[in-house]
C-alpha cells in the first residue's frame, strides 16, 4: 500500500516540477511527464476551489478537498480505498503544489488503480528477489508498450519494439529466441502476463548461454540435453515470477481488505463519540429534574412514603450519575489521541495525582507511598491526558485492596534510557488468564466497572509512543509500569522551559 501511494505522489510531484520550472508551457506537454493513464484525470486546484487546468471533469467534493490542500491545511491527500468500492467510486491523490496557492490532483478509476496495483505488484516480484547470474536481462511491458521494469543490458535492437506486440499483444503464445549482445549470445524467452486469463503485457528474460556455449563446443553430443535443460530453465524462470507475482497481489489484496476494515472501525469509532455527546446533554436535563423532584415535591419527613420516595430518587440520581460517567468515558476515549505536548515535570504531577486520590484512599483505609523523583526531572507529554492515565490506574488499583493497604507511586529513569512511572498495591493481584486481557475494552472484573479505565490509560501511553508493563500473581499484589520514551535534552527543566 504505501509503494502504491508513493509512486502515485511521486507521478504529481514530477508534473509539478515540470509546471513550477515551466509555468508558461502548454498543460497538455506538462502531461507527458507522467504519461496519464486511461481513466485517470489530472488537474490543477486553486485554494478557492476553481480548476485551473485539467485534462476531464473532476467533482465537487475531490475539489473541496484540493481547495484545502491548495491552501496549505495539509500537504498530502489519499482517498484510494473505499469501504465499498464501486466501479463508478473516486478514488484520488492530491498534493500542495510549489506554486502558492495550488494543489495537484490525481483522480483514477477502478481499472487506473487496478493498473497501478499490478504494476508495483510486478516489480516487487522482480526486484524484490535476486536474479540469478545467468539471467542477463529482464524486460517487462504493459500492452501500451510502456517499460514496467527493466534489469540488465538488453540488445539494441529489441529496445523500441516488443517481440510479441506492437501496441497490442498479438497473441498469447511463448516464444524462445537467440538474440546478440554485444560477444555474447542470449537466449530470449518472451511470454504474455496474464491477468484472469486477459494478456497485460509482455515479459522478456534473457539467459546467457556462454557457459552453456562451452560445454556444448566440448560435448556435442549432449547439445540436444543442454538446449532441454535450458529451454526448462526459462520456463522455470518464468513460473517462479509467476508465482512471485501472484504473491504480490494476493499480499495487496488483504493489505487492501485490512485497510477497510480500519476505516470501517475509525467511521464506527467516530459514531460513538457523537451518540456520547448527544447522550450527554439530556442526562444534564433527567439530572437537573430529579433534583428538583427531590426538592420541590418530597414528602414530609413523618409521611409513610418518604423512604420509598428517598430510595426511589436516590436509585435515578445514582443511574444518572453512573451512565454520565460511561457517557464520559467514551468522550475521553475519542480524545485520547489527541496531544497538546509540553514539558511537564514528573515530581509535579505525582503530587497532583496523589492529592486528588488522598481521601478516597484514607476512606479505604489505604497508606499512599509517593515516591517522586527529582525535581527538575521532565518530559514532553499532554499533562491532562497523563495525569487521567495515572488517575486510572491508581483508582484501579486502590479498588483492588477492598481490606485496605497500600499504594505506591514513583518514578524514575529506567536501564534503557526510558522514563518509567511505576504504581504498585498489595491487593488482590492478577489471575494469569485474565491478565492478557485487562487493557482489552470493557473488561472488568468488578461488579460496577464499565471496562474502559486500563483501556483508556493504555491508549493515552500509546498515543506518547511508550507502554504499559505488568507484574503480578494472585494474591501478592500487582506493579504497574509506565515506561515514555524521553529525549536527554528534555529530562531537565531549563528557565526557557518553565512558564512563569
């Protein structure tokens, strides 16, 4: 997938190059540079969205997208793969032109792209793989005659015109050549790429047959066996990029399959975030109502029906208060990605995490143990996002010690060169099958849990490039690392850094 982005990109940045260099030459020569395909169209976007010049009509949306582009939002733009792909589906690549205020788009149909996917697939399957010594030249063209892959020094008379086409393949036979290069005589093997079962190109390979000349000249009388051998060899040749190739493709099919599927759980991901925060606002309203039932309309103190009404109000404000909690959960999960770096130092945020658990914990009958390190030890990371990563697993841990105990935090520079936050607890510890899957969502193991706290705190260290490790056995408690990795540079507050 990314050779295919990379090739397409490199396409625009070739043309726009050629227009930056020569703004004044015809669009249409400016074309040549990448030889447009059929079913491809390219055009140049303004950031107001109007084409500039184009070789078809692109639409509305592919436009807007340029517009963005053209006006330096980003630098690159891919829209290849849909969810459900179509034969009628834009798929396009757009890059930020050198020019201000201009974008170059690619827009390929479903057989464009099909092309160009076959295209990379062929030369990773002969470039990817040593060519034997034997082998001195391999030539494979598309049915415009169009080079795909060229190894090796081919014969000068065989480099403009393809043995079995001229601008078409004329049929779909094998053919076996003896060809001169230079002082030494090759032997051409040419077959059709066929591609369910409908010619693509052509492929041409050429064995050297010096040292099957020699042997030959020595013993006639096996010439007949060589020639057999030979002719086996290049058709073995032949079947071994065959089947190379249709690795390849096979590979960029479930690449393909794998990337809609991610698409698929980001438009289902974005989906929750938006039910979340439409659920939230009438729970604000239920919450505020129940308040007011609680004290407008309560019962006197002396009716039969003030315990029942106390515990029927007290269950809603409860469910309330628990599903704003779930409903915030996944907000903090859709946002957790998203960082607003700074320096911040460890000590400080220690403190900060053990002062807002301090009572919670006292109430529990649990002895926190800080250990912050140095004071002027840092790092680059969200300070909200961390400090809710570490509020997570100090919570957590701290309802693993239902009998009371204690908790400790600290941190410190791991062997590695890491920035390690360790929160450690002598609770319950961990059983070894649940242990693998206490980062997965929504597992828990506590009767009122919603499964999202360890899963959130993984991903927030995630998104900071680093990493969660855990150590423990049923019944002796558990250690939970926090390993980040940190610059050298960045580990000391320096009074450039420090906001007053």
């Amino acid at each position: 997938m990314e050779q295919l982005t990379q090739l397409l990109i490199d396409r625009l940045k070739r043309l726009d190059e050629t227009c930056s260099s020569e703004p004044n030459a015809p669009f249409r020569l400016s074309l040549e540079t990448i030889e447009p395909r059929p079913g491809e169209i390219v055009a140049i976007v303004d950031g107001a969205g109007t084409v500039l010049l184009s070789n078809g009509p692109i639409d509305d949306e592919t436009r807007r997208r340029a517009s963005r582009l053209a006006r330096g939002h980003q630098d690159i733009d891919i829209h290849l793969f849909h969810e459900h792909p179509t034969e009628d589906a834009v798929r396009t690549v757009a890059i930020r032109g050198k020019q201000p205020s201009r974008a170059i788009v690619l827009v390929l149909d479903e057989k464009a792209l099909a092309y160009w996917i076959r295209i990379i697939a062929v030369r990773n399957a002969v470039l990817h793989h040593p060519i034997p010594k034997e082998v001195a030249y391999v030539d494979i063209r598309d049915t415009e005659n169009r080079r795909v892959v060229a190894s090796g020094h081919m014969p000068e008379d065989k480099r403009d015109a393809c043995l079995l086409m001229t601008g078409k393949l004329r049929n779909t036979h094998a053919s076996v050549q003896c060809k001169q290069l230079g002082d030494i005589r090759v032997l051409e093997f040419s077959y059709p790429v066929l591609w369910i079962d409908q010619p693509i190109g052509t492929i041409r390979v050429g064995i050297d047959t010096g040292s099957t000349d020699r042997l030959l000249n020595k013993h006639q009388r096996h010439a007949w066996g060589w020639a057999v051998i030979m002719i086996v060899l290049g058709f073995g040749m032949m079947a071994l990029l065959y089947r190379i190739q249709v690795r390849h493709l096979n590979h960029m099919r479930s690449m393909q399959h794998a990337l809609n599927e991610a698409e698929k759980l980001s438009t289902l991901g974005k989906l929750g975030a938006g039910l979340a925060h439409e659920i939230r606002n009438p729970l604000n309203g239920l919450s505020m109502a129940v308040q007011r039932i609680q004290r407008e309309f309560a019962p006197p103190a002396d009716a039969t029906n003030k315990p029942q009404f106390d515990r029927i109000t007290g269950i809603v404000r409860d469910e309330i208060r628990r599903l704003n909690t779930i409903v915030g959960d996944f907000l903090d999960l859709a946002r957790c990605r998203n960082l607003h770096l700074q320096p911040v130092r460890l000590a400080e945020l220690i403190d900060q995490t053990v002062f807002l658990l301090k009572e919670a914990a006292s109430s529990r009958n649990i002895r926190i143990e800080a250990r912050p390190p140095d004071a002027a030890l840092c790092c680059m990371l969200d300070r909200d996002k961390m400090e809710q990563a570490l509020l997570n697993l100090l919570r957590n841990a701290i309802d693993s010690m239902a009998e009371g105990g204690t908790l400790t935090i600290g941190a410190g520079s791991c062997r590695d060169g890491s920035l390690c936050i360790t929160v450690g607890d002598t609770g319950s510890g961990i059983a070894e099958p649940q242990r693998a899957r206490i980062f997965d969502p929504f597992f828990t193991t506590k009767p009122s849990g919603n499964g999202l706290g360890l899963y959130i705190a993984s991903e927030i260290v995630a998104a900071h490039q680093g990493e969660i490790r855990v150590k423990s056995a049923e019944g002796s408690g558990t250690v939970m690392e926090i390993r980040l990795p940190c610059r050298k540079e960045d580990r000391v507050f320096s009074s450039a850094k420090v906001n007053p």
